[in-house]
C-alpha cells in the first residue's frame, strides 16, 4: 500500500510526514517492556516454536552427520578436487560471514548515523552475526583435513620452533574473523545488559530471576551506569564500524592476492563488502517477517523497517551490480587474455548458467524494489529476500568455481561437482543457524527495550533548566 | 569489614523524567552531593543534574587499542624478523605493510574489550546485590517505566526527616526507606 492511496486514518502513516511510522501510536514505557518480555518469560512456549525446533534441530543434526563422517573419513568425501580445492567450504564461509555483516551494520554504523528506525532490529540483527559468524567460522576449520589442528593458525610458542607467516590474507584472516566474532558477542552482550536487568525483575520463576539476575551483572539503571553504558556502546559501535569493513575485504584479499584471472583485481574489497551487506539485510528480512508474524510484533517491526531494508538493498545491490559491471569492462580493458577467457567462460562455459542466476537473482530482480508498493508489501519482500541470498549464494560460486575450474593452462583444467557431503554440510548449517536463533528468540529478549523506551515521544523531557520547551504541558 | 546497617537512604519514585530531572536539580541545589537516580532508559539530563559530567571509558578504550595495536605489531616484528624469518622471493623480513592488517586487528579487539569490560569495572559490576533493590516498588518499575531519584544517607545533609519532606515538595509517586 504506498503512501498516497493510504486511507488518511491509518494509524502506521504519520499524518505530517506521510512515512510509515517506525512504532505504532499509543504505547508506553510498560506496553513496549511487556511486548516484548512476554515472549521471553511465558511459561506457556508456543506450539510452534516446539515444531520449528524440531525441524531445525534434525536439520542441524544431518550436519552434525556429514561433519562426523568427515572427520572419520577426510575432506576426500567432499567434491573438492585439483584444480577446485576450494569449492564449497570457501562459498559457504563467504556467503555466511557475508551475512553476519548486516547486523553489524544496522547496530553499529545506523548508530552511528542516527537512524532511530534501527531500534527494534539491532538485537536480533546482533544475534544473526553471531550464528552465522558460527557457521561460517566452521567450514575453514573442517576444511582444513585436521581440524583438531586448528590452533597451529594461531601465533604461539609451540615445539616445533613455527610461528605463522604474516604476509598471507589467510593468516590475516584469522585474526579479523577472530576478533570479529568477539566484538559481536561483547557488542551484543553489553547492549543485553539493561533488558537482562528488565527481564529479571519481570521474571516470575526463581530460576528465571537467578539465570537472567547472573547475565545482567546486577544492572539497577543508575544513570552514572547509563552514561558509561552510552559512552562504551558508541565506542564499541565506532570500533565495529571500521572492523566490519576490514573483515570482509580481508576476505576478498584471500582471493585477490592470489594471481588467479578473475580474482587478482582491485575491485574485490569494496564490492564484497557491499556484497556481504546485500545479502545480511536480505538475511535480516527473512529472519524479521516470519518472526514479526508469529510473535504479533507487527507494532515495533513496522513496515517503514521492511521498507528501509528494501532501500538499504537497492542501495547495496546496485554497487554490486557495479562490481560486476567493472569486471566485465576490465576484462576486456585489461587486454589481457586470459580475463577475457575467464569472463567468457563465466558466462558461456560449461557453469555460465550459474552467472545468468547470479545476474537474475541480484541484479534483474532486485529492481522491483525501486516501487515502493513492492517495498510495502511482506510477503513479496520475504520472497525478495530468499531470491538476493540465493543470489549471493550464487555470486561466491561463480568466482571461485569458474576461476578455479579454467586457469592458465588447458592442461590442468578440470571441473567440480559437489557431492551429497557437500550438501549435508551446507544445508545442515542452515539448520543449526535456525536452530540457535529459536533458541535466541525463546530465551532472550530479541528487541532492545530500554532503546524502545527512548524512542516513545514521553521519553523526551519537558522541561530544560526551568524552561518548558514548546510542546509542554505536564 | 562489616556490613552496613541500618538507613541506605530515602528513594523516590516519579511518573515522568521530566519531573525526576527537576527534583535531581533541586537536590543537587540544596546541596546534596551523594545520590543517584535510576532511569529505565538513559536520561542524560539526569545525570547532569546530579553533577556527573565525565567518565572515563573513553580513555580506558584509547589505552586497550594502543596497547593491542603495539601487542601484535611488536608479536610480528618479532616472529618475521627474529623468530621465525622465512624468505618469500627475496621479499624483506620486515615488511610492515603486509603486518597492518592484523596489527590493526588487534587494536580494535583489545579496545573494544577495554571498552565493554572498562565500563563495567567503572560501574563496579557484577554486582549482583545492592541496597536500592530493597526498595518495594523498585523492581517493578526501575526497570521498566518508572524513575528515582535516591538521598544516600552517607551524604553530610541528609537527615531523615528533614530529606524525607524535601523530597515529598518534589511531587514523587512516593517515598521509601531504603535499609541495606
């Protein structure tokens, strides 16, 4: 419904602004507070919620599954190969730390920015950093054949007199995924901090006031905390800002350091950054309208926030769309001939159905966004933002596919294909980030209260030093 | 050391932050320095009002990112050049451009824990108990919609009496006594 066929009385629509509003009219300190706590602290758990466990905790076991008898067997059950030793495991960490990155953006950088409408999203945003930060953190580690190695990634004194080799992206990368997942976690955490104080004071049940009392440190709400609280979410909010950016364009230097035609070229940080910020909003779109419908939270998930998403990933999607169109040109810029096979081969090879699904799913269409009475509309959103995942999905196996499958010398060309392992693996990380985001929105409040309560207008003052401001009247 | 007794101090609930900013000012003008005020949201005038202006997270976060940055640059300085030098095609052992990533790394994860952490410890948490949840109508409000205003009885000019009528002028909601 777009704004000027809206009926005038329709409460969501502020009458001077004419935008949707970013909370429904009417509520207080204490509605906002119960909206919310209700789902955390009802003794009666939706049926639902029992059934989504079900189906995604058996899913997340079918990758507990293919991981086991991969650790038995090696990472030969896989469909990776020479030339292709990359293949799944490396699409899968891209695609899903890609996705992490959009929770970083909305709770840090729309901070930053001042977009107030972030509010109601930021946690649970949070929250899908974090899971998928987990998934992604998992397939380096099982790609590597012996994964209980591991540690030997990290810088320490061992007896074998070896310390890491600092000139590699790869080695960069532990460091940034490393100190990306923690930033998430202490982010998220800090920022839990008041609403855990809120849930154990509204628990009901012992064991709920002594579990919620020990994560919230005793928070009492002082406002010498509050400042503190404040100073150290900003900072925490401008550290995560430049983190989020380094993260993925380490990522891209993994591929762009290496001398492979269609990976050795400059556009790689950037545009994988706006990638991974692509495809986190379409993450968060997927994850925020069956949750808005199943919890009735349709008064602080509003669609002015599934409308902003639409335009953040309009936005994200046509810088993408530059990336590709700038490696196209350079390809044939470049007169070099070996990126303009590469980009033939992507295109036209034995895989080029792979880029047209690319080239659909991310570019074609994501211009349906443009309207805004598709950008209104939950559902086609919802389906929007399973077609740019898969999209991205797609955007990771065609550069490291295609490149990887057809380098310099025809000699040592190959193919891939990935195995049902492969599909085990990826599929069944799908259902362990489900799987811990229900348990997230079961045991933790997945809207920041205590950020709600500012944006209600009796949050603001009436009052400075004596002077009534102009809306007054208390 | 033993535990306190006895009168922790007077606690006042309000409706709205307008009026809990204006009885802050007013106590802070009659001259009571040792009270604090708890907000469900953060209240900035609040904690002018009751003289808290400052604090120091910010510099605990500077320290911790200066200190990471020089931890893990130092870390490989010393394993590329000392520790562990390999020769990649005659490329020199310090080659710092390539050590900027992690080093830069670093300086964002130990100031963010320096930032999370520090502010905690300035807070003087985990403190799982305190006195000003003794206050009856504290947990149901503090948290949630309502705001206070706290007289701590450590304070020079407080008297229970005298602070308990200076605070019942501030048209609270109401007026406890908090013990320890």
């Amino acid at each position: 419904m777009a704004t000027k066929d809206a009926p005038v009385n329709n409460p969501m629509i502020d009458p001077v602004t004419e935008e949707y509003r970013v909370i429904a009219p009417g509520h207080t300190f204490k509605s906002v507070t119960e909206e919310v706590s209700r789902i955390v602290l009802t003794s009666h758990t939706p049926l639902g919620w029992w059934f989504a466990v079900l189906v995604a905790g058996s899913v997340a076991g079918m990758l507990l599954t293919a991981v086991t008898w991969l650790f038995l067997e090696g990472v030969g059950i896989w469909g990776i190969t020479i030339p292709v030793a990359w293949g799944f495991a490396i699409i899968n960490f891209v695609w899903w730390i890609g996705i992490g990155h959009a929770g970083t953006l909305i709770s840090a950088i729309l901070l930053l920015f001042k977009q107030g409408w972030r509010n109601s999203i930021n946690r649970f945003a949070e929250a899908m950093t974090i899971f998928a930060v987990v998934c992604a953190g998992m397939f380096p580690l099982i790609h590597m054949g012996r994964p209980w190695l591991g540690y030997w990634l990290f810088p320490y004194p061992s007896t074998m007199n070896y310390w890491p080799q600092f000139r590699s992206p790869l080695v960069w990368d532990v460091f940034a995924v490393s100190t990306y997942a923690t930033i998430s976690v202490v982010f998220w955490y800090i920022g839990m901090i008041p609403d855990l104080g809120t849930l154990r004071d509204r628990s009901q049940s012992k064991f709920g006031q002594f579990f919620y009392g020990l994560l919230a440190v005793g928070w009492r709400g002082s406002v010498r905390h509050w400042v503190r609280y404040e100073t150290a979410s900003l900072l925490l909010a401008g550290l995560a800002t430049p983190l989020v950016l380094s993260v993925h364009s380490v990522i891209s230097l993994d591929f762009s350091v290496a001398l492979m035609p269609g990976w050795h070229t400059t556009i790689f940080p950037p545009y994988f950054v706006a990638g991974a910020i692509y495809s986190g909003f379409a993450m968060v779109l997927t994850l925020a309208i069956p949750i808005r419908r199943f919890y009735h939270l349709e008064d602080l998930i509003t669609i002015r926030h599934i409308d902003n998403m639409g335009k953040v990933m309009l936005a994200t999607g046509m810088i993408v769309a530059y990336g590709y169109s700038t490696e196209v040109f350079m390809s044939w810029y470049s007169a070099s001939h070996w990126e303009y096979f590469m980009m033939w081969n992507r295109m036209f090879g034995p895989m080029g159905w792979s880029y047209w699904v690319l080239i659909t799913c991310n570019i074609a269409l994501p211009q349906l966004m443009w309207l805004r009475k598709f950008r209104v509309n939950v559902g086609l959103m919802f389906l929007m933002s399973l077609i740019v995942n898969t999209g991205m999905w797609f955007e990771r196996f065609v550069i490291v596919v295609t490149s990887l499958t057809r380098d310099y010398l025809p000699s040592s060309w190959g193919t891939y294909r990935a195995t049902k392992w492969d599909y085990m693996t990826f599929v069944g990380t799908l259902g362990l980030f489900t799987f811990l985001f229900l348990l997230f929105v079961r045991f933790l409040p997945m809207i920041p209260m205590s950020e709600l309560r500012m944006m209600l207008p009796q949050a603001k003052l009436k009052e400075v030093h004596g002077e009534p401001l102009p809306e007054a009247g208390d | 050391m033993p535990l306190p007794e006895g009168t922790y101090g007077l606690m006042a609930e309000f409706e709205t932050p307008t009026q809990l900013v204006r009885a802050a000012k007013a106590a802070h003008g009659a001259g009571y320095r040792r009270m604090d005020c708890y907000t469900p949201y953060p209240v900035e005038e609040a904690a002018e009002a009751i003289g808290f202006h400052r604090d120091e997270v910010s510099l605990v976060c500077l320290i911790g990112g200066l200190l990471g940055l020089a931890a893990m640059f130092t870390l490989e300085t010393w394993i590329s050049v000392w520790a562990y030098p390999v020769n990649v095609a005659g490329r020199p052992y310090y080659s710092w451009p390539a050590f900027v990533v992690p080093a830069y790394e670093w300086t964002i994860l130990w100031a963010g824990l320096s930032a999370a952490f520090g502010m905690l410890a300035l807070c003087g948490l985990p403190k799982p108990y305190h006195p000003v949840f003794n206050a009856p109508n504290f947990r149901s409000g503090a948290t949630t919609d309502k705001f206070f205003l706290c007289l701590e009885a450590t304070d020079p000019k407080f008297d229970t009496t005298e602070t308990r009528s200076f605070l019942e002028k501030q048209a609270p909601l109401s007026v406890v006594e908090v013990e320890y």
